[in-house]
C-alpha cells in the first residue's frame, strides 16, 4: 500500500534520522497522508506546471497554454459565478490538468481535507522570498509546532515537515491565509465535488472556451519561468550530509541501541562507530517503514538508505 508513495519518503526519513528527529508511529502516518496527498495532485494534472521549465519542454508548451486557460476559467468561476477562490482554482486545475503553484496548492487543499482531525487546520502559505503558493496542514492551537506539515506538489519532492522545507524554514518569511477547519474543508471539498458532477459539462465547455483562445506556439514568458525547486531546505541537506561523517556522541547512541562495547573502542576508531550508528538508524528506518521487516533484510536496505539520505533528498521528481 505504501510501497509506491514511500520510494520518495525513504531518503528524508532516513535523513531525519541522522539529524537526530527520528520520524515514527503518528507522525510517520501524517507523512504518509501527507505524501499521498501531493502524489495525488500530480496524478490528478498530468500536464503538470506551466511555468516549469522542465514541465513545458516535456509537453511542447501545454502545460503552459493550459495554464493559462486554467487562469481564466478561475477567473470567471469567481467574478461572474460568485465560487470561493480555492475551490476555483481546484476546479479549474482539474479540467486543465495543469496549472501553477496556486493550482496545485489549492487541488491539494480539497484533496486533503477529508484527512484532517479535530483541531487540525490547512492553510495555503506564500512566501516574502518568492512569489510562491503552498499548502499546510498544522495545529490550530500551535500552527508553527513541529507538527506542521508542507504539502507542495509543485516543488520536487515528497510532503516534509515544515522545519526542512526550503521556504517554510523561516516562518517570519511566510504568510498564511485561506485556511481550513476539519469542517469547514469537508464542507468545502463536499461543495465542489457537488458543483462538478452537477455541472461537468457546463465547466468543461467553460474551460474550452479558454483555451481556444490561447495562441497555439504559446509557452511562458521566460524571465517567469523557473527551474524545478526541491522542497526540501539546503540547510537540512547539509547539516545532515555532515552528520552522515560527524564523530558521534555517545550518548545519543547509546539511545538509539548502539551497544556499549561498541563504544567504548578507542577514539582512532571513530569512523568505525559512526557507521555502526549510521546502520544502526537505518536499520531502525527500515523496520519502521516496513512493519514485519526481519532485520536481515533490514540490514539489506541499509545501502539504499543512507545513499539516499546523502544524495538524493533534493533530486528532481
């Protein structure tokens, strides 16, 4: 059931690891919800995003002119049909099959809602480093906490706590708004999904309209088109690569099952030991995200795991 969604988790947790915040029961199924959410949305707009450079040369530009034909139908379903912005754009983006990061933010918005508890909210969040829209799922009483979670299919990447996200680190860079109660976003998604099975064919008609009107060689304007981001911070990146090869305090891994013959070793041997931890986190890992796992076959994911976790945490989707 996991196995798909979690090929991209595997290296951040792996990596949360390493740096000391392991990942595991509750939070380890937010992470998963959270990841099948942003995969999801990805199914959900094949043609991906229209001011990704990457995306545009992949579909010779329509991801771009459905872009923008997704802009105006968002347009007309909030000015002339009265519809709340983040279900527009939802819609819209699902009869593109594209959009920007406002579409995709908003898809992931609806699709998550039914996920939330009591007392959890979504916000859509915008960034002072860049013109960027994403989604998160937090805390009501404690909305920057450790629980806080950024889903952003429009980044590389799977869904990440929002400490190691590249631009939800800082939170005096960001800013929150839209947000959704557990009722108010079942009562939303319920709205939405009503209006579209109700009215598919007026809103397919609509979105037509618009792109017909696109010019047929049209791709985005260069100086606003980027190069695909991973989600994940470079800082995170960093501090755990350093850690990967960091001598070890004993303490910690005494914590995390390292035994005490292991480390009593003279101090010549300290690569020796932060190996032993290394495996040893990875083993944990394993185990973790493959309930069941012998730790013989643990030990065969271990390779995998750690290579991950040093090479592979802000590699293209």
């Amino acid at each position: 059931m996991h196995q798909q969604s979690d090929a991209r988790l595997r290296p951040y947790v792996m990596a949360r690891a390493i740096d000391g915040r392991v990942v595991d029961g509750a939070d380890l199924a937010r992470l998963r919800l959270a990841n099948r959410t942003v995969d999801a949305v990805r199914e959900m707009l094949p043609l991906g995003r229209g001011n990704v450079a990457s995306d545009i040369e992949r579909t010779r530009g329509e991801s771009s002119r459905r872009s923008v034909a997704c802009n105006a139908m968002t347009y007309q379903l909030i000015q002339m049909a009265g519809w709340p912005p983040v279900q527009a754009r939802a819609t819209a983006a699902l009869f593109a099959q594209a959009g920007t990061c406002d579409e995709h933010a908003a898809l992931g918005v609806m699709l998550h809602a039914p996920f939330m508890r009591q007392g959890e909210v979504l916000y859509q969040v915008t960034s002072s480093q860049i013109g960027h829209v994403w989604a998160e799922w937090r805390q009501e009483a404690n909305p920057h906490s450790a629980f806080a979670l950024v889903l952003d299919p429009w980044m590389d990447g799977p869904a990440v706590f929002a400490s190691d996200g590249q631009l939800s680190d800082v939170p005096k860079s960001t800013q929150s708004y839209f947000n959704f109660s557990q009722a108010s976003g079942l009562a939303a998604k319920a709205r939405t999904d009503w209006l579209i099975a109700s009215n598919g064919q007026g809103l397919a008609a609509m979105f037509f309209q618009a792109r017909a009107t696109v010019a047929p060689d049209y791709r985005w304007p260069p100086h606003h088109t980027y190069r695909g981001m991973p989600v994940i911070s470079r800082a995170f990146e960093l501090r755990v690569q350093t850690k990967l090869n960091r001598a070890i305090d004993i303490a910690k891994a005494t914590q995390f099952g390292v035994s005490s013959d292991a480390l009593a070793a003279p101090p010549r041997l300290q690569k020796a030991r932060r190996r032993l931890l290394n495996d040893t986190l990875a083993v944990g890992v394993a185990r973790e995200m493959k309930p069941g796992l012998n730790i013989r076959d643990a030990q065969k994911e271990v390779p995998g795991l750690l290579y991950g976790a040093k090479y592979q945490l802000r590699k293209s989707r």
